[in-house]
C-alpha cells in the first residue's frame, strides 16, 4: 500500500521548508502527534522507525487536525499560521502547490 498521505505532507514541506505540520491524528485506535518538516516526520508520542520509507502516518490513519506552525518550532511557543485545519482543508493547499 501506497502511503500517499504521509508522502504528501512531507513533500509540501520540503516546498515549504518554513512550515513545520503538526498533525493530530488516530492511528490504529491510539492517537498520536507527529510533526512533519522538510520532508521528514517524527512521532511526538511514540517511537519512530529509523528507515524513512517505514510511514508514520500510515493512509488508514484518521486525520484530526492539522497545525501549520513557523519554522523553527518550539513546542513551547509555537508560532501559528493556522491552527486546527481539517485534511480536506489541507488538501486544498496541498493541490495549490502540484503535491
């Protein structure tokens, strides 16, 4: 399976390498965090695979909400573009940049 969601997030950043996406989302009925910057993602709560083709955010994940935050990211004091964007929402700038 193909992991188109995960890919597109992490390619809009490499377009954007001043955003950082922090995305909500369920996965496998656990909710996680994983941030997404310069084409690269992280899980905030759980452990990470050290091979990049291993997805984070896996297609059967339930996307809750999606943060686009200023680089460099401080969880501390992020610095907000948009807060709380649906995937539909983000597919739209996703389409905007050919992603």
């Amino acid at each position: 399976m193909q992991n188109f969601i995960g890919k597109r997030l992490e390619e809009y950043t490499t377009k954007y390498p001043q955003e950082v996406l922090v995305v909500t989302a369920e996965i496998a009925g656990e909710q996680d965090k994983i941030v997404i910057f310069k084409g690269f993602s992280s899980s905030l709560m759980r452990s990470t695979a050290f091979d990049p083709d291993v997805p984070v955010l896996p297609d059967d994940a339930k996307i809750e909400s999606i943060d686009r935050v200023a680089s460099p990211y401080n969880p501390q004091t992020p610095r907000y573009i948009q807060q709380r964007l649906s995937w539909e929402a983000m597919q739209i700038f996703l389409s905007e940049v050919g992603v």
